[in-house]
C-alpha cells in the first residue's frame, strides 16, 4: 500500500470542512487536516492573483486517489480545484496500515 499526502486549497473554511467531511466519510480519506489561512499566489488565465484560502491536506492510498480526485472536482467551487498528491517516503507502520484500513471500500464503520 502506498500512502499519498493529497494537497487541496479551498476558497474558505465552510468550504474546505464540507469536502473533508465528505472524503472522510466516503472512506476516500482516513484523515483531512484543515489549515486555515493560508496565501495562493498564482498565475490564471494570464495574471497573477492572490488569494486567502484554506488547505485540505488528505490523508489516502494510491488506490482511492482517482477517486478522491473525481470527488474533489465534483464538491468543490472552482472551475480547476488542486488536487495535488505526494507519496508519504514513510511514516509509523501503524499509522499507514490504519490509512489503508480507513480507506477500504466497504469497511465496517
């Protein structure tokens, strides 16, 4: 199993805690830390913009990252949310096993 960090700004914290809640309990994340506050500054469609956002960082597999990706997209305000994802180069063996755990389609709550 590999564990993936899955990064995702969101325009506010109504927002971001609406899409968490929903990976969380969709079972394609095992753990949603929401960051409030934190600066984009990015090109878009030609000029550079700044925004005030709050960061989703997902805790997940590469197995539900498609999927996690797919629901992002249909949850979220913008027209081309991020949906950026690392791989975790390690982590507590416990602690990955419960991502996988957590993640599993159709585990028992």
């Amino acid at each position: 199993m590999t564990a993936l960090i899955c990064f995702c700004t969101c325009p506010d914290a109504e927002v971001a805690e609406r899409i968490a809640n929903a990976l969380v309990d969709e079972r394609l994340a095992a753990c949603v830390n929401v960051l409030p506050a934190v600066i984009s500054i990015y090109r878009w469609q030609g000029a550079v913009e700044r925004a005030g956002e709050t960061l989703l960082l997902a805790k997940t597999t590469r197995e539900r990252l498609a999927a996690l990706g797919e629901r992002i997209v249909a949850l979220h305000p913008y027209e081309l949310p991020e949906v950026v994802a690392v791989e975790a180069a390690g982590g507590l063996p416990a602690y990955l096993a419960w991502i996988a755990a957590e993640t599993r389609p159709g585990a028992p709550e």
